[in-house]
C-alpha cells in the first residue's frame, strides 16, 4: 500500500469554500418545492462529509441488517488499504469513495454497488488485486470495481485514448450496468469539489461532464443526476452568467410567489373537487437550463421566467388521465403541445404526461402529471429499478438501459476506429425522439431526424442492408425523408442489394452509420478480390498462364516479397490500386536462371466493364464517361480502377506521369447500370422554363441530380444539368428532345 502525502490521482478534488456564492436545491432532493421556499446551496449539501454511521443510517431504511454489515465490512477494508493518502485539502482519502457510496445510497442502490463504490480506488491506488476483493466481497462487487477502475482515464488524453477508454467502459456497461451507476456518482462527488484545482482543469473537466457525464445520465435516465451535472458544469465553465442569471432568479421569485400560488391553489381545489388526491408541486427553472433557452430561443430572461412550471403526483396510471381532463377544464390547454410518455414511453424509461395551459391573464402554465412510481424513475432513472420492482410493469428501466449498453457493443464492434465509434456515440447521447411504428403496431424510438433507412436498421441490421424502398403511412417516399411521430413505417427488401455510400450522407442513427460502413467496407473487399483476379490473370495470359499454373512454393515466396500474408491480401491491393498487376505478374512469371526485366508481360486486350463492379471501379467526374464512349482506365491508390473517356484531359497527364498505370477498358456488350452526365444549356429567361427542362428530361426516364442556373445577362440565363442516363443513346435522345424546347438557344455536353 503507497504512502503518500497527497493524493495521486487528477480527478481527485476538494470541497469548495464557503466563500462562494451559494446554489440553488440540489436536484438530487426527489420533489423540491422549489418555488416557494428559499434555496439550498449545494456548497451546503458537501459541507458535512458523509460519515460511516450517517451511511448505515440511510442503507437501514431499505436494506437488512446483514447487507448493511457487508457494507461496513468493506468499508473497513477501503479505510485500511487508503491509510495515509490524503485528498487536495487534507482531508482522508476515504471521505471520497464514502461520499460516492453515500451518493448511490441516496439513489437507494443495492448494496453490492454501495460496496463497489467504497472500494472503487483501491485497485488503482493501492495495489489491491481483483482476485483479493473477489475472495472478500464476492465476483459481483470485484467486476464493479474493476470495471470502474479501467474508466479513470477516459477523458484524460488525446482524443484517440478517450474514445478507446470509453470503448472498455461499454463493454464494462454490458457486463454490468451497474459500473457506469459507480463512475457517474464517483464524477458527481467530484464536481461537487473541484474548487482546489486551477482555472484551466476546472473548466477542463467541466466541459467533459456537459459533453459527456451528462448526456449518458440523461440517456440512463437519472434525471436527477443530469441536473447537477450541468448545474455545476455551467458554474465552473461560466461563473458570470451562472451568478448573473442566479441573482436574476432570486429577484423575480418575490414578484412570482403570489401568482405560483393562486395557481397551485386553483388546482388543488379543482382536483379535491374531483375526489383526487394528488399533490401539487411547483417546478423551479434550473439555472443551465434558463440560459440554454435564452441562447437556443433567442428570448429575454423575463420570457422564459413567464412560463410557469408545475408537477402532479398521482397514485394511480389511470387517475393521470383524470387529471389531465380536470386540469384541461381548468385552464385552456396550448393546441399541439399535449406529449403523452405514459402509453409511448423515452427510451429512457422516462413517463409522464405534458401538457402546457393557459394561465390567468393568459401567463402559460407547463404541468407534468405522473404516479410516484414513474416520478421515482424520472429522477433515479435506471436506479429507479431498485426502488420499484413489479412484474406487472410494461417497462422496465434495468432492460432499456441494458439494451443501451449492448447497442453500445454493437457500435464498438462495426465501427471501423475509436474515432467513429466515439462520432456516433455522440449522436446516441443526444437523442431527442421521435416515435414511429412498424405495419405490426410496434413502436420504435428514433432520434429526431431519422429517416426510413435508420428506421430500418433499427428493426435489423439485416432489413438495412436489403432495404430497396419504403413506405410511409403507405405511401411511396424516398428513403431520406426524415420521419415524424406517429407515422407507419414498412420498408420494402430485396435479396441481392446491397447499401450505397450516399446513405451515408442522410442517415443519423449510429447503429445505421457504423452498419453501413461495416458492409460497404466488406463489399469493397469482396469486389477488390474479385478485381484484382481479374486483372492479374489479364496479365498472366500474356504468357498463357494462369493461377492455375502458379505452383504453391512460388506463390509462397511472391507473397513474402510483396509484403502480404494472403493471396486475397494480395489481390485486394491489386483491385484497390495499391499495387500493379502487370508488377505481381513479373514475380510469378520469374525464372531463377533469368533477370527479371528480360521478362516482358504485355497488357493483354482491354477490360470489359460490366458497369456492375461496385465500389472498386468508379468514373472519373470531370468527364462523365458513358457507354458508348472510347474509354480507357488507370489504377489510382485506394480507389481501385477510374474509368476516363479517351479525350480527357486529365488523362493524359496520368500517361506521362505514369504510363503502367494505364489500362485498356472497353465497355461490356451487356453493361447495365446508370451514368451520371453533364449538360450546359444556354436559355432564354422565360417564366417556367426550369420546370419545363426538367419534366422534359424527366418524361425520358432520366433522373436529375442538380440545376444550377447562372444568369448572364437580362436575356439569357445558363443552365448546367447533372443527370444520370443509360448510355449514350439514351443520352442523345434526351439531347434532341431538349433542343427542340423554344427557350433552348445552345445545348452541350460538358467535358471538364
């Protein structure tokens, strides 16, 4: 055990003094009536450590008196293995993982996680092995604590070894969601402290808790939690606004006090009138949340505060509904601002019914009306588990934030990099849904934004990856139309497609990026392969041979000396433009007794193209290149074959630079596919003449890209056309048909 002066650890913190201006109710109270009596700072809720005794006091309420025991017992043991380290301030080092274990008790926790939380540092700074504390406390509370303590640098590094730490964390959360519950009290107590540290890793790690902490907080559901972070976060990173914006508050509650409580009394009387018994609680406005709204809306601080805010306990599902009527009576209610989260929960757990009123002298009045239970949850989010268990519940929070921890795995897993599994993790942690149902009536939570293609990857990966059209509310559409709550989405499949690369461009969900990715990555492998076999044997024929003719020992050693452990490596390389076929020909065709560069390999007749290749033969833009055209081709790194009309110019500046990596390519007599062309129109400006371009090429079974108009002068106006066509054929028909519209005064095809 390391004895020391000071602790080691940059995330440790001490408690902020007193000086400091003082914080309104902590959110962690479950139901502050915020609006009518003063406030609480938070300073005062760390002034007093959490002691044992204090500890055993609150896991009492809910837990027997054995389980309360194992809990002092590690205690005990977190005490002895942290004897002599000390926090910033002084204080013992164990007044920390006290205080985390304190904050997952207020959460009312079981006591395996409480047990975890006193113990969390003692694997990293004492030395304690994971086999010791699992023959002390048990498996459970040793993968606890070593989930956490693999968590203590995800955020502390270059943005490489953040988004790797934040990986294990997800498979940590999969194993047990409990280990997140842990790191997320352990980052509370720490906020809670950070007044010792300079002004720089304040605000350092103030920001990592609003971009990160919070979100998968709110995510988990423990709303709560979420609260405080962005509360403390918004204090360290801009402590003028928070004091100016808090001043602000404690100067209009005089003024609002009395309206808050004609309005509460109005209720409770309309409620007693319909023999409910409910209790009504007034809403404050947190701080980070008034000036989100001042920056994102655009409004003044006394137009925010002019919306009035109110909670409705119920004890029953079906009295909510009672209520919302009789409060509907009440006042007029807000035409669509009505959000039933009772029959269509968050993915979060989260339930409640919205609804915002109009007040007395038209002041709007926004209520919540939930049962204990839901309100439980609101707060604790997935905690909320523990508090509540009844087999008898449609959601359970424990499943949703499992499911979330195991979409997390999934991400890890088809993500190509730390760097895009941390991209799309982010979009994860700001979800603000949208429902929508599949033709059996299930309902699936989409970010806002989300369109038919992470629609249908959200059912299965495998629906994805064959989705070839949908419909919504039965209607044709096209895949990238963003989708709204309430509408019917059924997607349409088919066996032998596959997903674009424009899907990319569209799609918000990161289970649908990281999936198309996953497959485009696959397909352009498998088409490499098969591109470069082709290409190679091209070469060989040459010589009349083929792979067939290549003996096993001198495929083994062209292998080694080319760097690659495969020949599907190998052939890969070829197909992607990373290495030349006619160079990988030269050491199969090889004779020991014979130089090498005696070796002539010809390039052997022109490649057909089928159009079909995929992602490994791409057409060069700046000519547009069409069946029908004179082609020619060379391989360009990474792309793989790029396919140039024989009069570009671009082309010959390849032939110079690099001759062998011209390739002969004619058109295959059955080729297939559409062809992306440019046409430049000179027109005379004329009302409607857009419109008539377009159903023009439209009638002609072509598709537009894009209409770029130009005007040149009062009279005339250029038009440049991108549109995909068959082939050439297709092409000049389209080209006769627009020359004859009267406005048309010049037609080309442009080669850039």
């Amino acid at each position: 055990m390391a004895d020391q002066t000071t602790a080691k650890r940059s995330d440790v913190r001490t408690r902020p003094k007193r000086t400091r201006p003082k914080r309104s109710r902590s959110p962690n109270e479950n139901l502050p009536v915020l609006e009518s009596q003063p406030s609480e700072s938070v300073d005062d809720l760390v002034a007093a450590p959490a002691t044992i005794e204090s500890l055993k006091e609150r896991l009492s309420e809910y837990l027997d008196a054995e389980q309360v025991g194992d809990v002092e017992r590690a205690f005990e043991y977190s005490r002895d293995a942290h004897e002599g380290q000390l926090r910033s301030t002084g204080h013992p080092y164990i007044s920390h993982p006290l205080a985390v274990a304190d904050i997952l008790a207020q959460m009312r926790m079981d006591h395996q996680t409480v047990m975890a939380a006193l113990l969390h540092d003692v694997i990293e700074d004492t030395g304690v092995a994971k086999a010791t504390l699992s023959r002390r406390f048990g498996r459970d509370v040793s993968t606890i604590v070593d989930g956490v303590s693999k968590l203590k640098t995800i955020f502390r590094s270059r943005a490489e070894a953040q988004a790797e730490n934040f990986q294990k964390m997800a498979m940590a959360m999969a194993k047990d969601i409990r280990v997140i519950l842990v790191k997320l009290a352990d980052r509370l107590h720490n906020m809670r402290t950070l007044a010792p540290l300079p002004l720089e890793k304040r605000r350092e790690i103030a920001r990592e808790t609003l971009d990160f902490y919070a979100p998968i907080a709110n995510r988990l559901g423990i709303h709560s939690m979420k609260l405080e972070f962005e509360e403390l976060s918004f204090r360290w990173l801009y402590p003028m606004r928070s004091s100016r914006i808090e001043r602000a508050v404690r100067s209009s509650r005089g003024s609002h006090r009395e309206l808050v409580d004609m309005v509460r009394q109005s209720i409770e009387d309309c409620l007693k009138r319909e023999d409910v018994n409910a209790t009504v609680l007034g809403r404050e406005k947190h701080l980070y949340s008034i000036y989100r709204k001042m920056r994102s809306q655009h409004k003044s601080f006394s137009e925010i505060m002019d919306v009035f805010g109110f909670r409705i306990i119920v004890d029953r599902v079906d009295t909510s509904y009672r209520v919302l009527g009789a409060v509907h009576n009440l006042y007029k209610p807000v035409a669509g601002r009505f959000k039933d989260y009772i029959a269509i929960p968050k993915a979060n757990g989260y339930q409640s019914l919205h609804t915002t009123l109009f007040g007395p002298n038209g002041v709007p009045i926004e209520i919540q009306i939930r049962t204990a239970q839901m309100d439980t949850v609101a707060n604790n989010g997935i905690a909320g588990h523990w508090l509540y268990k009844s087999d008898d519940d449609d959601i359970s929070n424990h499943a949703l934030a499992r499911q979330w921890a195991k979409g997390l795995l999934d991400l890890q897993q088809r993500a190509g990099n730390s760097m895009e599994f941390i991209e799309n993790l982010k979009i994860d942690l700001f979800p603000d849904e949208v429902y929508v149902f599949t033709p059996k009536g299930m309902i699936l939570a989409l970010p806002r934004g989300a369109c038919p293609v992470d629609f249908a990857y959200a059912v299965h990966t495998d629906i994805g990856n064959t989705l070839v059209a949908c419909r919504i509310d039965r209607q044709l559409a096209p895949l990238s139309t963003p989708l709204q709550s309430g509408q019917t989405v059924e997607i349409v499949t088919a066996p032998d497609v596959r997903p674009i690369p424009d899907w990319l461009g569209f799609v918000v969900t990161g289970k649908a990026r990281t999936s198309i990715r996953h497959r485009l990555k696959h397909q352009q492998q498998s088409e490499s392969i098969d591109l470069g076999r082709r290409l190679l044997n091209r070469a060989l024929a040459n010589a009349n041979m083929s792979f067939k003719d290549v003996r096993t020992r001198k495929l083994r050693s062209v292998l080694k000396e080319h760097g690659a452990s495969t020949l599907e490596q190998l052939l890969e390389e070829i197909g992607s433009g990373d290495r030349m076929a006619y160079v990988v020909a030269r050491s199969l065709m090889a004779d020991p007794t014979q130089p090498t560069d005696e070796l002539a390999v010809q390039q052997q007749g022109p490649l057909a193209i089928r159009g079909s290749e995929g992602l490994v033969v791409t057409y060069s833009k700046c000519c547009h290149p069409l069946p029908g055209d004179a082609i020619v081709g060379h391989m360009s790194a990474g792309k793989g074959l790029v396919v140039h009309m024989e009069v570009c110019r671009n082309i010959a500046d390849v032939r110079r630079r690099a001759p062998g990596e011209i390739l002969a390519v004619r058109w295959d007599e059955a080729v297939e596919g559409e062809f992306w062309v440019e046409l430049r129109a000179e027109i005379l400006r004329e009302k409607g003449v857009i419109a008539e371009l377009a159903s023009t090429i439209t009638a002609l079974d072509a598709g537009i890209e894009k209409i770029n108009v130009e005007e040149r002068n009062a009279q005339l106006s250029t038009v440049n056309i991108t549109l995909s066509v068959r082939d050439r054929t297709h092409l000049a028909r389209i080209m006769r048909r627009l020359r004859n519209v009267s406005s048309v005064t010049r037609l080309s095809r442009v080669r850039h």
